[in-house]
C-alpha cells in the first residue's frame, strides 16, 4: 500500500500557483498511478486540512536536444487541490 509521502511528491510553487492561494487552491506534483482520492486522503493526511475538491491533469513531456542527441523529460501528473474556506496550508 502506498503511504502519503509515496502520493504526493511536492507542492508546486509557481507564480500561477502563488495567485490561486487567494482561492484556497494548492497545486502539487503527484504518482502517476495516484487516483483523486488517493490524493484527498494524502493531502488531509500530510497538511492535517479539509478537501473540498480534486482536480488533475496528466501532462506530457516535453521533447528536448541536446546537439544531435534528441530525448523527452519525463511526463508526470499534477493536482489541484481545493480546500475547504477554513483550511490552510502555510507556505513558507
């Protein structure tokens, strides 16, 4: 069984991420395999907060050269996690 430290590889801190803080949403890297109530339960779990919502996206890597050698970064799955109006998560 995967424990929360497996599901969720780290919050994701760009300055999109930053301006959804307002809403109370917070964007982190997660598994591949992780389904959206893997990710609740690692999130309640880790942070000791309220979800309110799951949303994720699988997203591609991206092709990459380097002089004539071609290769990919790897794709990876990310979540928005929306909490609920009397959670927080301090960001530091």
């Amino acid at each position: 069984m995967k424990t929360a430290q497996d599901v969720i590889k780290n919050m994701i801190r760009t300055e999109k991420a930053s301006n959804m803080l307002t809403l109370n949403k917070y964007f982190f890297r997660v598994d591949r395999a992780a389904n959206k109530i893997e990710v609740k339960k690692a999130v309640e779990e880790i942070y000791k907060v309220k979800v309110d919502s799951v949303n994720i996206m699988n997203l591609r890597g991206k092709k990459k050269r380097v002089r004539m050698q071609e290769g990919m970064t790897p794709s990876w799955k990310k979540a928005i996690v929306t909490l609920k109006p009397d959670s927080k998560i301090e960001v530091t």
